[in-house]
C-alpha cells in the first residue's frame, strides 16, 4: 500500500513572504482608514472655521446693524443673508433677534419662527461650534452674537451641512484609494524581491531545516580535528574552529577581527590575506609546521575565503629524517661499492702470491678511512652531534664536498640539555650542513667546515661554506619559507632553514648569518646550557681516544691495555687492541658496517658510522695522523 505523500512545509522565505504580505496589506489598509477618518475631522473643523468666518462678518457689517432698527428687519436682511450665503458657499445664514427669533431663513416659511440650536453661550459673549440637526439636516454651525454700543442687539448662525462635507471628503476617496493600492502593490513587489533572494541564500529550506543544518554544522565544526577558519569578505574572522585556535595559537575573541591583527607570521598572513586560492602550501608558526589551504567563497562577488590548516610538525621532522636516511643509504651503497673493490684488490694481490703488497694496501686503506672518524670522535664526543658530522662527511664526499671539523670544536658527552632532543639537534645541524653542501657544491675546493663549542653557558654550532654567500640585504630573508637561490624540486625549497630558525627558537636560542672567513656563507647557532653545573664523571680507565657508542646499543667493552685503534669496517665505536706483533689482515664476512651500531645511521638519522675515504683533502688530513696498527683478523 501506498502511503500519502506527507507535504513538506513551506520555506523559510514562503512563510516570510505570506507574513510579509498580510502585515503590508493590514498597514495600508489602517494608513488608509486612518487617513479617511483624519480627513474627515479635518473637513469638520475647516467646515466650522469657515462658518465662524462668514457669522462674524455678517455680525460686523453696519447694513446688518442698521436694518435690524427697522422695524422690519426681514426686508433687507433676508436678501442680504441670501446673497452672503450664495457668495461664501456655506448651507445657510440665519439672523435672529434674543429671543432665538428668525429674521433670515434660506426657508422662507421658517422667518418668523424659534431657531433649532443652542444660543446661551452666544447670548453671554461666547462665539462657538457646534453639530447640530435643524430643519435642513445635520450641519456645523457657527453661532455668534450682534453688538452695539456694548448692547446685544441679535445673533448670527452660519451653517454647512454634514452632507456637503462628506462629499468634500469622498472626493478625496478615490486618489486615498489610489495611493492605498500602489503601496500594496509596491510593498508586495519589494517582499517578493526580498524573499526570492533570502530562497536563494537558504537553498529553499524551511525553518526547521536550517535549525537542523545549524547544529550538523556546529557538531562538525568542532569534531574536525583540523584547523579551519572563515573569513568574510573584508578578511576578518567569521568563524574559527577548536583546532584552528589551537594551531594559531589564538583566543576566543579572534571573531571579528582582521587577519592582519593576529599577530601571525607575515608569510602565513599574505596566504591568509589573498585572493588566489592555495593548495597544500608549508608555512612556520613559532612552534609548528602548518599546511594551508585556501578557497574563495564566491556567488557572482566575493563573499569571503575558507581556509584549512593541518598539522604536519612530526610528518615534517620524520621527512627530513627520511631524507637523510635516503642519503646515508646513496653513502653506504657508494662506499660498499669501494670496499668490494679494494677487497678484491687485496684478494688479487694475495692470488698473486704478493702477501706484503696485500698489506701494505690494506693497513693504508684503514688508516685512510679512520683518519676523519678519529678527528671527529677526538674534537666532538657527544654521541648525537659526532654521528651526525660523520653521517654528513659520508654525503658530502659522495657530492664531491670537503666536511672539516674544526680545530677550535669540543663538546663533551653529556653536556647537552635534556630538553634540546636528538630530533631537534638534527634538524637544526642538519638543515645548517644540507644548506651549506648546496651552496659549496660545484665550487673550485668546495669545503663545508663545522665548528661547535660551548661559550658563556651556550652551545655555538657555526657552519661555513665556500659557496657564493649570502647577500647582507637578504640576511632575514633566508630563514623565510620558501626563499632559496635554487630552483624549486619537487617537494619545495627553502624550508630547512626556516626550520632550522623555527627550532632555534623554540629553544630560546639564536641563529644568524655573515660572511665566512672562506668567502661564503657563515651560520651561528647559539643555544643556552643548563647553568647548574654536572655532576663530576667518573675516573677514565682508558685512553683518553676511547669515544662511546653513537647511539643506543650494548656499552662498548673497556680496555687497559695498549692504545685502541678503529677501522672503518667497524665503525666508531668498536675498539681494537694494538699488537705491533702482529700483520693487520682482514676477516672474511666483514666489510663497511658489518660491526656498526644498528642506531648510528637509522632512527635519528645521525651518521653512517663511517666516513669514504674519496676527497683528496681528506686523504691529506688524515696522512699528517700518527699511524696506527691493527691486529690480525681486526675487521671484527
């Protein structure tokens, strides 16, 4: 069975119409009774001022005076009153002697006889006003009295009846009539445009409907965990969310006012502030990594901008991670590619029944590629900050760029606060290194020299490069997103300083930029210490070379004997016992990292745990070293 089809309410503007239209229907229709009735009491009173006017002249004129003497006052007053009435277009004229006895009468057969109204107060010196039925009809008369020599010697009423005034007034019927139906009619026409366009902007939704859509609307808003603004057309805040406070920053009292006013950085507030719409854009706050959206609301004009913020700090941190996973991966592979080809070298070299020469090679070769790592471990024993300079020397080589750790650097294991996060140190000497490699690529003896050192309670990062530098003018402007002297890649640029700044900051640190003693660019970090001093380290048991592991993993094993010494296959922190009795040989299965912390170059993404041996300035760095020797079967 077929149930019938329930009638779904009128619209919002269906109802506003019809009300609309019966309230302009019953106000015009009261403007014009109101009109009518205001009409005709003003056509009374211009009625009784005009009689009063005729009855007060006839009262003063001396032929009046002078025939009421006669004895008999009807011969020259009846023709006067008549031709008086004819010439002021009033209903009648009526002399009367005291008594209320008619002289005049537009009746003849009425002279003679007592008026019909009221005299007293006219007899006592009052002139008045007043509606009365006589023998002609309803009618406003005036009644005033004849004075002589301060004697009253008669009255004079003057008349005009109702009847000649209500047709004054239904004259003025038709064009009230006129106007009353024109406003209807206009009123209708202006509810009709108004309404149509409120249908428009309700969709035709009735009343119930909007409620409902109002509360899906609030319920949505704050359940969407991402940012979302709605700026009106003048770009002020119509409506923020919870999530879009929270990643702004913002109070409650944002709505209303400009975009300009909130205090944002000035990159995110030209997003914010144009007319273009943006897609998946990266901008900084103080504290986080925002990807704005941006749509223009319009309907024929613009009527505001809808915006959407998501929160990609971590996402951003973990790509840069990758990135530099991505890197060391390219440095392992290249230096596994080295390592099989002086492996087969020595190989060949012992096939070839040359045992010494297979030596002699071997033994350079690891001294060469432990050479950085030891200037490293020996300048920068902070297991984060030394894994990460080997991780970037192993890139750097591998674009053809010299990484040198500054005579000047030392910072100790342990001296880093606990609220400055691997994560953040990465970040921001990453960024600085990753920059400074860009710019020095492809220059005649392209050198990136890092130097870090505490000073006054501060850890001090500088790097330097020998790239082209950066232009004092534009000294702000780097640390902006998205300024970079390079083309853009595909996943942007000019970012990794901008983090960089973004990080120091969070740190209540400083980063600067000048000219480098190279020629290039020089970038300063400075990050305040703890000032509470540490508790004092427990006595050395070992040569002052021994260095701890770069990341998590067993506690490498402590000797007393003669000096250690690493190899390159081991990585930086497995220690080798010195046997000058002995020829260095390596083991079969071992090769580069084959002993390396599995966290060293994962997670954090802070070095390789060893360093190629390829850039010639490294070779001659690691040449003016005191030699080490290595015992049999030393590769692990």
């Amino acid at each position: 069975m077929r149930l019938p089809r329930v009638p779904r309410p009128r619209s919002l503007a269906g109802q506003l119409f019809g009300m609309q239209a019966v309230l302009i229907a019953v106000l015009v229709a009261g403007y014009a009774l109101f009109t009518y009735v205001s009409d005709r009491s003003q056509a009374e009173e211009a009625a009784g001022r005009q009689a009063m006017a005729v009855a007060r002249s006839v009262a003063d004129s001396p032929s009046v005076h002078a025939a009421i003497g006669t004895a008999n006052p009807t011969a020259e007053l009846q023709p006067y009153s008549l031709r008086v009435q004819r010439d002021t277009d009033v209903d009648f004229v009526t002399i009367m002697d005291p008594r209320g006895i008619r002289w005049t009468h537009p009746e003849e057969k009425q002279i003679g006889k007592h008026f019909l109204g009221t005299i007293g107060p006219a007899l006592r010196g009052d002139s008045f006003t007043e509606t009365y039925t006589g023998n002609l009809g309803p009618s406003v008369r005036a009644v005033t009295r004849i004075r002589v020599d301060g004697r009253t010697i008669g009255l004079v009423s003057a008349g005009i009846k109702v009847e000649a005034i209500t047709r004054r007034v239904q004259n003025q019927i038709t064009p009230l009539i006129g106007v009353a139906t024109g406003a209807l009619l206009l009123g209708a026409v202006g509810a009709y445009v108004i309404n149509a366009r409120l249908r428009r902007s309700t969709h035709g939704m009735n009343a119930a409907e909007l409620s409902r859509m109002h509360d899906y609307h609030q319920a949505a808003l704050h359940a969407v965990r991402e940012g979302l603004l709605m700026l009106d057309g003048q770009f002020r805040v119509a409506l923020m969310n919870d999530g879009g406070r929270e990643l702004l920053g913002t109070t409650n009292d944002v709505v209303g006012r400009s975009v300009a006013e909130l205090g944002l950085p000035a990159p995110l507030t030209g997003a914010l502030l144009s007319a273009e719409p943006r897609v998946d854009e990266v901008h900084l706050t103080d504290t986080r990594v925002l990807v704005v959206n941006t749509s223009p609301v319009s309907g024929g004009e613009r009527r505001g901008t809808v915006v959407t913020l998501r929160d990609v700090t971590e996402l951003q941190s973990l790509t840069g991670e990758l990135d530099s996973e991505r890197g060391f991966t390219q440095a392992l592979r290249s230096q596994a590619h080295e390592a099989a080809n002086r492996l087969h070298t020595v190989v060949s070299l012992i096939e070839l029944g040359r045992a010494e020469e297979a030596v002699d090679f071997a033994t350079a070769e690891l001294e060469l590629a432990q050479a950085l790592t030891d200037e490293v471990i020996s300048a920068v024993s902070e297991p984060v900050l030394a894994a990460l300079l080997l991780g970037k020397a192993a890139q750097a080589n591998e674009r053809g760029v010299e990484l040198v750790v500054s005579e000047d650097s030392g910072i100790d294991d342990g001296l880093l606060p606990a609220s400055l996060t691997p994560r953040d140190l990465v970040t921001v000497l990453g960024n600085l290194i990753d920059n400074a490699m860009d710019a020095a690529q492809g220059t005649a003896g392209a050198r990136v020299t890092v130097t870090a050192f505490t000073e006054m309670s501060a850890l001090v990062l500088r790097v330097a490069d020998t790239g082209a530098g950066v232009d004092p003018a534009h000294a702000e402007q780097v640390f902006r997103r998205g300024w970079s002297t390079k083309p853009a890649g595909p996943g942007g640029r000019g970012l990794g300083l901008a983090l960089a700044r973004q990080t120091v900051s969070r740190h209540a640190g400083t980063l600067n930029v000048r000219e480098g003693t190279d020629g290039g660019a020089e970038f300063e970090v400075r990050l305040p210490l703890p000032t509470t001093p540490a508790a004092p380290a427990p006595p050395q048991t070992q040569p002052p070379d021994d260095t701890p592991a770069l990341g998590p993993g067993p506690a490498p094993t402590r000797h007393t004997g003669p000096t250690p010494v690493r190899t390159p296959d081991a990585g930086p922190t497995a220690d080798r016992a010195q046997d000058p009795g002995r020829t260095p040989a390596r083991t079969p299965g071992t090769g580069p990292g084959s002993d390396r912390d599995p966290d060293a170059g994962t997670g954090t993404g802070t070095g390789t745990g060893s360093v190629p041996h390829a850039c010639p300035a490294q070779r001659t760095r690691s040449e003016a070293l005191p030699s080490e020797t290595v015992p049999p079967g030393g590769g692990a």
